[in-house]
C-alpha cells in the first residue's frame, strides 16, 4: 500500500470484530494509550493487525488491505472475558537507566492484565499495550503470546527486557 492510496472506512471487520472490542475495551479499562494485536487467520492466510489507540481510529492490517473502523463503533460481537485491571497513574521512568518507579505490583499488575488478554484472544496471537511515562519518548510497552510460549517483554522507550519465564 502506498500513501496515496486511501484507507477505507468500515463499519465491521467481519470475524476480527471480537478482537477489536476486547483491545477497546481493555484500553478503556487499563488506561492503555494503545493495545495492538496480532491475530491468526485462516490457513494461507497472512496475520491481522488489529491496532488500537486513544482517541483515534481503529486500524485494521489484513496484509494486502488496511481499513478503519471509527473508535466509538457498536459492533455486534461480545467480548471475551477481559482480565481485571486497574487504570494507572502514568509511572516515572528514567529511561536511561532502565528505571521505572510505580506502585509496588503496579507494573506486574498491568503484564499480568495483558498476558490475560492476549490468553483470551486464544491460539498463537499476540498483545503488545502501551503505557503512558511521565517521558513521553519512552512509553512502558508489555508484550504478551495467547499460549504463553515465550516470556514477556517490556519494553522502555527503545530498550526491551525479556521476563523470566513465568512472571508475573
């Protein structure tokens, strides 16, 4: 796809409309500033990329086409059960050294919500949430596989810090 091509707006993303709400609605609920993930699709068939961000539209990556969805769109689906989460202060981080100062649990908290939701997309797919910093050049970032088949990562800024197996 090229820049000058225009993206279509669309009032559903057809079986990704599941997905959709759950990176919604886990956004609301987490204060995320963006929840994307990256969903399996029909044998043959490349990845989806669902991205979703505060306050902006929902895009949706099918490989060969990329579409929108207004962020405030009905879609006609239930979520899956969404992990429990709390929204967060932004954390103070000192990205140079690696440092993030939060609530005691507070980061594990949030890993544990995104390891949880990206579980409840299933198969093999993956979550990635940002989190606001008190630097707004180093976001707090966790990713997480459904089937839990590697670690965790977080991810300050640039720098990524694979978890120990098992944590949170």
């Amino acid at each position: 796809m090229t820049e000058e091509e225009p993206i279509d707006l669309v009032a559903s993303v057809g079986a990704l409309d599941g997905v959709v709400v759950a990176l919604r609605e886990f956004l609301h609920r987490s204060g995320a500033v963006r929840a994307v993930a990256v969903v399996d699709r029909e044998p043959g068939e490349a990845p989806a990329v669902v991205d979703c961000a505060r306050l902006s539209p929902i895009e949706v990556d099918f490989g060969e086409r990329v579409v929108h969805l207004p962020h405030a769109i009905d879609l006609d689906v239930d979520p899956p059960t969404l992990p429990e989460v709390r929204h967060l202060p932004p954390f103070q981080v000192d990205a140079t050294r690696a440092e993030i100062a939060a609530p005691i649990g507070g980061v594990a908290h949030l890993a544990g919500a995104v390891r949880d939701l990206a579980g409840a997309l299933g198969g093999r797919n993956v979550v990635m949430a940002q989190f606001a910093t008190d630097d707004p050049a180093a976001p707090l970032a966790i990713t997480a596989r459904a089937d839990g088949s590697e670690p965790l990562v977080l991810s300050l800024g640039e720098e990524e810090f694979e978890m120990e197996p098992g944590w949170p």
